[in-house]
C-alpha cells in the first residue's frame, strides 16, 4: 500500500535542481574550459515528441505557454541562460509547478502516464478506502490537536523531547515546549492533509492524472510548509557549537531566504553549439558552469533527459509489481479496514479529555496491530507505535532529605494513589537535598496530581509539570509531640 515510488519519479525530478550549487547530486558541472569548447556527447536522445508514451494514453503535452518569464531575457527559457535561470528561480521559490512548465513536453507527457497507468491498475476500493481513513484520521488529529497533546502519550513524548534536547544545544523550554512543538507540527500536519486530499488520493484522480495540476495544488505548497517547518526549528537551534564553529545545519538558512539568494544570481552564456551550450552561474559569488541541451525545443541541463527517462522506465516495470502486490492483499487488509473504523468513530465523537484519552489509547494500541497482521507485516505495527501503550514513568520530587519512616509514608501512600496492580517505583535517590521517586505505570499523571492535591495526608502543595512528567511535592511539617514533664511521667 505505498505509493512513495511512483512519487518520488516526479519529486526525484524536479527537485534534482535543489542540489545543484548545495553540495549534493551535482548535475554535472563542466570542469574546465576545453569542455566548454569542446562539448561532451549528448545524452541518449529524448523520445520524440510525436511518438506517443508507451502507455497511458496522453498525448504529449505542448510546451506550456504559462511558465514564467525571465526578466533578463524577456522570454520563456529561449534561451540557455534565461532557461536555467528561470528553473533556478522556481526551484529557489518553490514554484514546482513553473518547474513542470520547464520540462520538455515528451517528458510531462511520459510522467502523467506513468501515474494514470498506475491508476488503471491498482484496486480502487482498497487504494480509495485506505486514503479516506487516513485523511479522516489526520483530519481528527488537526481539529482536536489540543486534546491530542493533553493524552499521556503525547505528555510523555514531550517529556523525552525535553530531555533529548539538550544533545543538539537546546535550553529546556525552548524547542521542546508544547507551544512550540504546536507551532513545528501545524505546517506539518497542512501539508500531510494537502498530500492526502491531492490527486493521489482516488483511483479516478489518478487516471487522469496532470502533472501540472499536481506542482501546483500539492507539491508547492507542501514544498512551502515544510519550508517553514526548517525555519521554525532553525530559530530555535544555536548559532554556535561548543568549539565556536557554526554547525553544518546552519547552512539550510541560506537557502531559506531566497529573495537574497536570487539578487545574488546571475547566468550568461560561455558557449553555444547548435542544440548543445555551456552557461556559468554565480550565486553569492561562487561561479559554476553547467552544460546545457534543447530537449523538445527547450533548453535543459545535459544530465535531465538520462535521468528522467532512466526513472520513467523503473517506474513502468515496477507498476505492475506495486498494484499487484496492493491488490493480492485486498481481502485482508479491508476487513481490518473495517475494524478500524469504528476505533476512528470513537476518536472523532469524543468531546472530553478522559473519553479522547481512552479512544486515542485504544486507537493506538489496536489499528497499527490489525494493518500490520493484515498486509503480513507484524513487525511493522512496532514501528507504526502499534501495540500496548508504552508510558513513561512519572517522577515525584520532594525537596527535603526524609527519614526513612518518612520516605516509608511517602511511598505508601503514592502507591496507594496510583489504582495500578502492577506498580513499579524506583529506589528513591538523594542528591543536593533532593529526593526523587520514579513511578510506572502513570496512564495520567494529571489526574494522578489531582488526586495528591486533593488526598494527599503528607503534602501540603502539589505542582506538576506536564513537560517533563515531573510531580514536585512540598510536605507538611512533620508533627511535634508536646514535651512530658517530670510529674507527668511519675503519674503515669
């Protein structure tokens, strides 16, 4: 049930232009100047624009009209330099789909086929009902992301976030604070419901898939908030390391701020051969130079053609392999489809903290279980979060050094305040005047602290911070007896 090759086919391509000049997948650069006089060998020759894909049943899309212009040039990429400066622009502005804009027409043509056959041949009732869950469940997520974030299982995933935090320079409370984990996650979870409502989402969107539409209604603006995502986190990392230095992170902000970037740009021509050029680009005044080919009437980098029609092809023999293995398991994966939902119904009726925590405990626990055994996978409901709920423990804290009658009360009286069978709590340890008690199971240590406040026969205030599951406890003085005199004594 994945569709992560057939997508990667167009991500892989349009987003190959994000690495040139990043460090990364160079598309290659000319080296030297003889190779500007001197060209290498073209490429395999793209497929003819008037031979139709081998399936699909597109016909070739004609150059879009649409596709940006480019200041410098006053045109649509017709020439070398104007075509990979509007391409570098799009990709610096997540314009994917000016980006598509740019692809020559056989190619758009041989991508919308390759999606459209892969809706013809996959089960639509199993790929429909699928996406519909899961758009459901995500949508649930968003809409009661404030009862989300108050279930044990969230409050103890903040917990280890604050306490991981420290490893990448975080001060607690930055990063890993509910707030900001709300901020990062809200981007995220936009751009996960925009993949699950896009053209992926149904068989007959998929039939008459338009590469174009895709970039501009799905790509694009997930492109933008997962932009902001990395711009958010890297407002909250350091500047510096240990050492001083600035960590390699610290480059992803360049490429956040594209207006810089794109004032910095600058492209011209070093060579032109017929169909075949050599352009240098400088960005921030570090120059490169490109080989460039026309594909269709359009210019492109040399290395474009092998590798989309390299990846076109491994996706025509997968789809086949892909649908079949999808449909085979149809019989079982839709009656587990079917239990799920009512596990769904619960999370999305549930109006209180208590029901939603109940419903989202069970949810968890049962339909990563039920997918995994479904498509003959079990071991992957551990990687799904499937099976029983995993809670960390909760820490009390008292601030004074007990006797040991004292800590005897104390642990006592925390057992009996837990409605736990099987209770586990740590050997209290002492440091700095500090005792701390570690306890498991706590489903809810809210409720577990609410129920101290208002219980409790040794503490006289009760505070629990929800970030780091952590209970602090300010016992009562303990008790003085009155002092016997002398006469008392001989009385009694």
């Amino acid at each position: 049930m994945r569709s992560r090759s057939l997508i990667s086919l167009v991500l892989s391509v349009l987003v190959s232009g994000l690495l040139i000049g990043c460090g990364g997948g160079d598309p290659a650069p000319v080296q030297s100047t003889d190779t500007a006089t001197n060209p290498s060998p073209a490429p395999p020759a793209a497929p003819n624009p008037s031979v139709q894909p081998s399936f699909g049943g597109a016909a070739p899309v004609p150059p879009a009209t649409s596709g940006g212009t480019n200041a410098s040039s006053g045109g649509s990429g017709s020439t070398p330099d104007a075509a990979f400066k509007q391409y570098y622009t799009a990709i610096l502005k997540l314009d994917f789909e000016k980006i598509w804009d740019s692809l020559p027409s056989s190619y758009q043509s041989e991508i919308n086929g390759v999606f459209q056959e892969f809706g013809k041949q996959v089960d639509p009732e199993l790929w429909d009902k699928s996406f519909n869950l899961l758009t459901r469940y995500v949508s649930v997520m968003q809409t009661k992301q404030d009862m989300v974030y108050e279930t044990p299982e969230a409050q103890a995933a903040m917990g280890m976030m604050q306490l991981s935090a420290g490893r990448f320079g975080v001060t607690q409370g930055d990063l890993a604070t509910p707030e900001k984990v709300k901020e990062i996650f809200a981007p995220l979870n936009k751009a996960l419901l925009t993949i699950l409502n896009s053209e992926l989402s149904k068989t007959s969107r998929l039939k008459s898939f338009d590469g174009r539409v895709f970039m501009a209604k799905t790509v694009s603006p997930v492109a933008e908030n997962l932009k902001e995502v990395a711009r958010l986190v890297l407002a909250e990392l350091p500047q510096t390391n240990e050492s001083g230095e600035i960590p390699p992170f610290r480059m992803a902000e360049r490429y956040l701020d594209s207006e810089s970037l794109l004032n910095s740009l600058q492209v011209s021509v070093k060579n032109v051969q017929d169909d075949k050029a050599v352009i240098e680009m400088t960005l921030d005044g570090e120059k490169s130079e490109y080989s460039m080919q026309k594909v269709d009437g359009k210019w492109v980098i040399s290395t474009l053609p092998d590798r989309v029609m390299t990846m076109v092809q491994m996706a025509k023999l997968q789809i086949p392999m892909i649908a079949q293995k999808i449909n085979s398991v149809k019989e079982r994966v839709m009656p587990a489809l079917e239990e799920v939902e009512p596990l769904l119904a619960d999370l999305q009726k549930a109006n209180t903290q208590e029901d939603f925590n109940l419903a989202y405990a069970a949810f968890n626990s049962e339909a990563p279980q039920l997918i995994a055994n479904a498509v003959g996978m079990p071991g992957l409901s551990a990687m799904m979060g499937g099976g029983a709920v995993q809670i960390s423990p909760v820490t009390v804290e008292v601030s004074e050094d007990l006797s040991e009658e004292r800590l005897g009360a104390l642990i006592t009286e925390l057992e009996s305040f837990t409605d736990e069978p099987e209770k586990t709590i740590s050997l209290p340890k002492r440091s700095g005047g500090m005792l701390t008690i570690q306890m498991t199971p706590v489903p809810d240590p809210q409720a577990f602290s609410n129920k101290l406040a208002s219980g409790s026969q040794l503490a006289s205030s009760v505070d629990y911070n929800t970030s780091q599951r952590i209970i602090r406890l300010e016992l009562k003085p303990v008790p003085v007896e009155p002092e016997t005199t002398e006469s008392e004594t001989e009385t009694q």
